[in-house]
C-alpha cells in the first residue's frame, strides 16, 4: 500500500482541488514523467535552459492560472491561491529545482506589480503571463547584496515626469528572459526612504543589458546592467517607502515557497535511496538489516513528515492572515529556515547510508544533495531568518492571545492579504494563539510530553535566564537560543496538523523522539557558548533529556520506511 504521507507520481490525485487546479497539476506531473528520467538528468547535467517546460506552461496556461490575482483575472480559475502554489512547488522540487526556480523568480518578480495601484503595469503584467513570459525581481546588486538601503540603482529625472535609469543588478533569476523586471532603486534628486522607487523593466529593451549567468546551472541567474534605461510613468510601481515595504513583502509571499520545493527533492531522494539501500546485499544481508541504517533512514523519514505536516499547517495561517493577524510573519521564516534545514539533515542521513551511490550521474539522487544546499541560503540566509524569529519568541511563548480558530485553507479562494500587507514594520508587537492546547491534545504520546518539559523549560530561560543587553549584541548566543526557540513552533504546528488530519501516533511519537534529541543538542550547544552565564550552562544541561524508547513503536514506523523500496521509480 502506498504512503499516503509523501508525494507519488503514480497514485497522485490533488483530489482537495477544484477541477482545473487537479487538472494543471496532473498535467505538470504527466509532462515530467513522459519526458523520463534519462532527460530530467541529462538537461540538468547539460544546463540546457527551460524552454520547452516554459513552453508546456504556456501552453497550459499554468503560471498565467497560478499567478494571477482574482483582481487581475482573465477567467474564473485565475487566482493567487497559496494551497496550490504550495502543491505545485512541490512537485517542481520533486523534478527538479532549476524548474521551481523559474517559476519562484517569476512569484518575486510579480509581487511588486500585484501590490501596486498602476493599472497599466498590471494589466500589462496579466497580458504576459497570459503569453507564458516569465518575470525577474531586480534587487539584489554586486556590492550590496540584498541591503536595500544602499542600491547604486539611480533614477535621474528626466523633465518630462519620467526617469533615466542607470545601474546594475545581481543574483538576478530569470534575467536572461524576464517579459517584465521589477527593479529596486533610488532617485537621485531625493535623499533617504522617499526617494526608493520600484519600476518595471524590460529584459529585451535595447538599454537592458544582460551580463552573465553567475552560476553554473541551467538556472539563469543574471547580472544585468541599465543603461539611461526610459521609465516613464506607466513603469512606475511604487515610490517612497511604499516601494521599500513592497521589497519586503514580496519576500515574504516569495520565501514560503521554498520549504516546499524542499519536501519534493528530499521525497523523490527518498524514494532512491530506500529502493538503493533495500536491495544491496553487503555481507549477506540486505543493507538495510542493519540497526544503524534503519535508525538513519527512519529519522530522515519521520523528519521530512514533519516537514510536511508543518509546512501544510502554515498554509492555512498564510491565507488566513489579515491586518489584525500577522503571525504568518513568524512562520513564514520558520518555513523558509527550519523546513530547509530539515531538507538537509534529510539528504545527509540518506547520503550516509547509500554512500557512493549519491554521486553516480544516472542518478536523481546525485543532483538533490546539490540542490538541496541552496534553499536555506536563498531569500535570507538562516542566521538572519532566525534573528527574525527571535523577534516573536517572548510574546508567542509567554503572551498569548485569543484567536479563533485556524481551519485548514484548501477553498479556492484568492489570498488577497498578501498584496495588502502594509507597512513592514512592528513585529516585536505581533501576537499569537497559546502554544500549549496543541501539545496539550497529545499529552498522552510519550515522546511529546518529553518534548513539552523542554518547551516549559524554555519559557523559563526567557523568564529567569534571558540573554542581557550585553548578550543581546552576541548574535552568536542569542542564534542558538533562536534555535531553540524554533524547534518549538515547528512541534506546535505539527502537531497542530497532525490532529486535523489524524496522523498516525506511532509515526508522530517516533518524530517528536527525533526533536527531543535535537533540542538537548541545541541546548549543549549554548552551553558551550563563550559569552553563556553560570545561571544559562545550568539551565542548558537541566534542559537536556533521552527520548523514550519504545522497540515496537521503531519496528512498527520501519515497516512502513521499508515499504517505500519500489513503491516508486521515475521511467527512464
């Protein structure tokens, strides 16, 4: 029987979706599988640009449906439904990342435009989707990174209420093929936050000059350089500290996407890997009778359900986020940190059981130990995602509020929140539901009442132990504590979901086992920091606990690990 937990191409029925969503999702999935695995690697290996998979999308229409806000709309099916957009960027990621990465860029290159008042350059934007362009997010430069406070992008006005643009941009995805750019930068004649201004551009325009591919991958992420590029007013999508807020908030929509492509690599990795290990006789035996490689490859596997039950889980709190509930800000960065890292630790614990079989090229395994590496890297890195996170830690743990509750999100509806999002600005006054009913309603599976001692814990550090104002500048310190933290939302949603969707207890035991151990881990390592107090080393060492052990909960979870050897192999 398959897994109903993970992604399978052969039994998927994306059945909680309208007619057409099923129908794309199908589609996509079908293409990918027509064209075989010997392709998929082979176009990988040979950085061979995405055109005829931009040419499936336009042809179906897929990101035009996808992308396209109810506000902007050409047909009823049209709308920014983020549970769809979650199940398509993990079938990207199933595939291949170079394909979810067209279509991320295009998401960030589009944010700008759906949060601007400028019809023009909306209307004009739904007209390319329309045609199967794809779209580029212009902010990131050479010298300065991602710090928007200092784009060398400069505006000169030209007199006739218009603008000369001249400057370069980097780390830019899609930059080679982008129907419209949003550029991040600045005008010369006005100093500070009101002189920002976010403008559409056009990849093709003779004042567009394309640079290079900054990677070695069919990924095309471009340095490109304007030169005197004409933005006239219908280009204009925002000024001021608009244009500022809108940078920020596009990340936002942009970085959730990325746990998702996650969940896919690691899914079909797994799907490899197990087979692998399965069927490799070393020393008589089957690789897999050994204890070491069923604890490697049951961890991997209760670890990329959790990926899965929190990344759903914060779908819900995404679409159903308003001005006067923004704790999608929180989750938002655990997604795009936590369920990343999570992605990693998968892959390593496969890698260490199939070994040299990770690199061989036939095989898809080869290319998501690769790829798998870029996600938490990509739209911040985890250090400054967790320094996000900290921002939230008193108030969610420590200062709940009442919210009603949060029901799953799959009604095909336009979230239309996240191009409304405001001002970018007062997190340390975001307020959350209480953490504990949903540990509450598992008190009675051992290993998440282990956990729960150490999440109780943690509100005591904060209110006996907290790092002072000198340890608040140690960045060092106050990232392990983020850490720590971070481990108990990510069991909160979880269980969270686990609930609404009747997880198997076995399954849930065996994974919160695995964050037992991870948070004594975490708890050794602010011990060993230098600048932690005597009162924080003991409060670290108190926090450390041994999972409970139960032989026939493992056995019970192993089976159904070992039930994934052949339960899925792409056709040549």
């Amino acid at each position: 029987m398959a897994d109903s937990l993970l992604f399978n191409p052969r039994t998927y029925d994306p059945a909680q979706f309208d007619p057409e969503t099923r129908r794309l999702l199908r589609a996509t999935v079908d293409w990918f599988e027509d064209r075989g695995k010997r392709r998929l690697i082979e176009d990988y290996r040979t950085r061979a640009w995405l055109a005829d998979f931009l040419a499936f999308a336009a042809k179906e229409g897929l990101f035009a449906t996808f992308l396209t806000p109810a506000s902007a709309a050409g047909h009823k099916d049209q709308r920014w439904d983020t549970a769809r957009i979650a199940a398509l960027n993990e079938i990207f990621g199933f595939y291949g990342l170079d394909y979810w990465y067209a279509w991320q860029v295009t998401i960030l290159g589009l944010g700008p435009v759906w949060q601007s008042d400028n019809a023009a350059a909306r209307a004009r934007a739904a007209e390319l989707l329309a045609q199967g362009e794809v779209f580029a997010f212009g902010l990131s430069e050479k010298t300065h990174g991602a710090d928007i406070y200092s784009t060398d992008m400069l505006l000169t006005p030209d007199g006739n209420g218009g603008f000369s643009a001249t400057g370069s941009k980097y780390y830019i995805g899609n930059g080679n093929a982008a129907g419209l750019v949003s550029v991040f930068g600045r005008r010369t004649d006005i100093d500070g936050p009101d002189g920002y201004v976010f403008f559409a551009a056009d990849s093709r325009h003779s004042a567009y000059h394309l640079v290079k591919n900054v990677v070695d991958s069919s990924k095309y992420v471009s340095e490109f350089r304007l030169e005197n590029y004409p933005v006239g007013p219908d280009d204009v999508l925002h000024t001021g500290r608009a244009a500022f807020d809108a940078a920020l908030n596009t990340v936002n929509v942009g970085k959730f996407n990325l746990c998702t492509a996650s969940i896919g690599i690691c899914e079909h990795a797994m799907y490899e890997a197990i087979t692998h290990a399965h069927n490799r006789i070393l020393y008589g035996r089957p690789v897999t009778a050994f204890p070491h490689v069923r604890r490697e490859l049951a961890d991997a596997y209760v670890r990329l359900v959790g990926m899965k039950l929190f990344s759903d889980r914060a779908v819900d709190y995404f679409r159903s986020a308003s001005s006067d509930d923004r704790r999608y800000l929180l989750f938002n960065p655990m997604t795009k940190m936590k369920v990343t890292t999570e992605g990693e630790k998968v892959i390593d614990l496969m890698w260490d059981v199939i070994a040299a079989k990770g690199f061989e090229k036939d095989t898809y395994f080869a290319q998501a130990a690769v790829e798998i590496r870029g996600l938490p890297k990509l739209e911040g890195t985890v250090h400054v995602n967790l320094a996000l996170i900290l921002k939230f830690m008193r108030n969610h743990l420590l200062n709940p509020a009442e919210f009603a509750p949060v029901p799953t999100r799959l009604d095909a509806a336009d979230d239309t929140f996240l191009f409304e999002q405001g001002p970018a600005r007062g997190l340390g006054s975001v307020r959350f539901h209480d953490w504990r009913p949903a540990y509450d309603a598992y008190a009675a599976v051992p290993n998440v009442a282990r956990f729960r001692e150490q999440a109780d814990a943690l509100c005591e550090f904060v209110t006996t132990a907290a790092p002072d104002e000198a340890q608040s500048r140690d960045l060092d310190l106050l990232l392990a504590v983020g850490q720590l933290f971070a481990l108990v939302v990510h069991g909160q949603l979880i269980l969270e979901q686990a609930r609404l969707t009747d997880l198997d207890q076995d399954v849930l035991d065996e994974l919160f086992s695995v964050l037992v151990r991870d948070f004594s881990a975490y708890a050794i390592e602010l011990h060993g920091k230098d600048s932690a107090t005597e009162a924080q080393q003991s409060w670290a060492l108190g926090a450390v606990r041994r999972p409970v052990v139960d032989e026939a909960r493992s056995a019970r979870v192993w089976e159904r690990v070992e039930a994934l050897s052949g339960e899925y192999e792409m056709a040549p």
